[in-house]
C-alpha cells in the first residue's frame, strides 16, 4: 500500500511539473517558435475574426514581376468581389497534408467557412517524392494539435517520417515505372512515355519541358490516392467544425500540354479534375467546388520552364471571380 501511495505521489509530481511546465511553454516560448517554425498556425491564431480562410500554396500570392502593376494575392482580389472578408493562410510549395492540420486548430463558431486549393499537380507521383517531402512532414508534425510542449519535443527529435534523397528518388522510380496510365504502351507508364521520341534528344528544351508535364500530370486520381484521403478528412472535419467549405480547383496550362502532347494528357488532366468534382461538389452538405481548371489561358502563367500554378494578375482576377461569385451564392 506504501509503495502503491508512493508511486501515485511520484506519478502526480510529474504530471505536475509537466503540466506546469506546458504553461510556462505556451505563454512565453511558443508564439516565438511558431514565428520561427510554424507561421501558417501564427496567422491562422490571428485571423480568427474573418469570415473565411483561404489556404493555399504560392499560387495565391505569386506575381509576374515584369508586367504585373497589381501585385494583390488571390484571397484579397476576391473580397473585391463579394461583401466576405477573407484571410490568408498560404505559404509555398503547401498542400492538403499541411492544410488539414490547420484546419484543427480552428475553434468553434470562429469563422464561417473555408477555403482551400485543389492542386491537381500535388497529386503526381514527382510532387509526392520531391525533396520538399521532408519539410512538408515536418510543418505537418509541428502543426498537429498536441499540446505546444509536446509539439516542440516531436519536432526537436524529428518524430516524423524522413526520407534520405536515394530514398526519395527509389519511390519515384517505382511511381514512374508501375503506375498505370489508361493507355497502350508506349504511354502506359510516365517512364515510358517520356522515352518517346518528341521534339529532338533529351537536351532539347521542348523535350524536357513535355516530359515534365508528362511528370506532373500523368496519373489517374482515384480513392485511394493518399492526397484524397487528406481531401476527405478535410470535408469529415468541416462537418464536424460545421464550417462552409470550397475546395477551387487550380488553373493549369492546359493549352500549353495540349501543344506539346495532344490530347492524351489533357485528357488526363480533365479526367482528374472531373472526379475531384463528383467526389466532393455537394451544396447540400455545404461543400462546393469551383472549377478554375480551364479558365486562365496560357499567356497568363509566369513560369516557362516547368508547369508551376503561378499567374499574373489577370489570371489571379479570374480565379478571385470564380471564388467570389461561389461565396456570393451562398446563403
């Protein structure tokens, strides 16, 4: 009975100091680690007085330095346009994973919705494998909603899954080599579709161009796709946060792809879009999805060498209308 007594005092002088020590930790330490390691969790804390949140990637603040005399992100265009006030949540090279994850920490009857991007690139096998893997697990850890002196031990130890760049670069060669395309070889694979002769050898640009686009949009979405997955918590919290939710599917270059490989890969970018629609799009349960796949012609995309979801400004003020004319929608 001594033993069992002293046991139970140790354990409660534990949880004490633990408990005391989380305090201290959060009060003073943690809104400095947040601003250092965890920004998107440090403005969404300090956005709770806007009507919805907009979360994204670098497609809502990026600009064409050259031409672009309004450099206003997408989130603030769209509020031009509609009576909504909305706030950023985005920083580059982000997606669903982080996002999620955010989304926890909003409280109850804080806001009245969100927002959030549908980048139909972050489904391909060369985003999921790309060296910014590790960084995106890391924000993903640090923005779990653990208590704020757990989070920082589990980030400090690396408690998360981390990939060696020869591993990294094994998985996208499995990807390259085993996903199935829904088309006879040679195109059956990204592999083997970009071993096909176009445009010249290897070191032609347009030839590395094609064959990125074949990299970044050769795939098929279906369920069990783990970016779906993330999609789908994302709706289950939502629902259970009762918070309006528009999922805005992002514009890509289409013309561009369908100039370099026809309508094979276009086709695929549609395909993937039109599931994205089908599977979430339901007004009944407060879920939209805006469709901005096709709307921003190719002038309009800043980067050249690789497809990015970058836009000057008339193609940032068409996505901010198609956003705006949903919110204005809604009652």
């Amino acid at each position: 009975m001594k033993l069992f007594l002293k046991t139970l005092l140790r354990l409660g002088l534990v949880a004490t100091i633990f408990a005391t020590s989380s305090l201290v930790y959060k009060r003073y330490f943690f809104e400095g680690f947040l601003k250092e390691e965890g920004i998107l969790l440090y403005r969404l804390q300090r956005s709770l007085n806007a009507d919805y949140l907009y979360f994204s990637a670098s497609s809502d603040y990026t600009f064409n330095p050259k031409t672009d005399k309004d450099t206003t992100r997408v989130s603030i265009i769209a509020m031009r346009y509609c009576n909504k006030n909305i706030k950023s949540i985005a920083d580059g090279a982000h997606d669903v994973e982080i996002f999620k994850e955010l989304v926890k920490h909003i409280p109850p009857n804080s806001v009245e919705g969100i927002i959030m991007s549908f980048n139909l690139r972050s489904f391909s096998p060369e985003w999921m494998t790309s060296t910014n893997l590790n960084i995106r697990r890391k924000l993903s850890a640090t923005y779990k909603p653990n208590p704020p002196l757990i989070t920082r031990f589990f980030v400090s130890l690396k408690n998360y899954p981390i990939h060696t760049n020869k591993e990294l670069k094994r998985f996208e060669a499995d990807y390259f080599q085993n996903w199935q395309l829904p088309y006879p070889f040679p195109k059956n694979t990204i592999q083997n579709w970009c071993e096909q002769y176009k445009f010249g050898d290897w070191t032609h640009p347009k030839r590395n161009l094609a064959d990125h686009y074949i990299k970044s949009y050769g795939f098929v979405i279906n369920e069990n796709h783990p970016r779906i997955k993330d999609f789908d918590e994302v709706v289950q919290l939502a629902h259970a946060k009762k918070l309006k939710l528009i999922f805005h599917v992002l514009p890509e270059n289409k013309e561009e792809a369908q100039a370099l490989l026809g309508s094979e890969l276009t086709n695929l970018i549609k395909m993937n879009r039109d599931f994205a629609i089908d599977r979430y799009h339901n007004p009944k349960q407060k879920v939209w999805v805006v469709d901005n796949l096709e709307k921003v012609s190719d002038k309009s995309f800043i980067d050249r060498d690789f497809p990015t979801e970058h836009y000057d400004f008339e193609g940032r003020d068409i996505i901010a209308k198609g956003i705006a004319e949903q919110l204005n929608k809604i009652e």
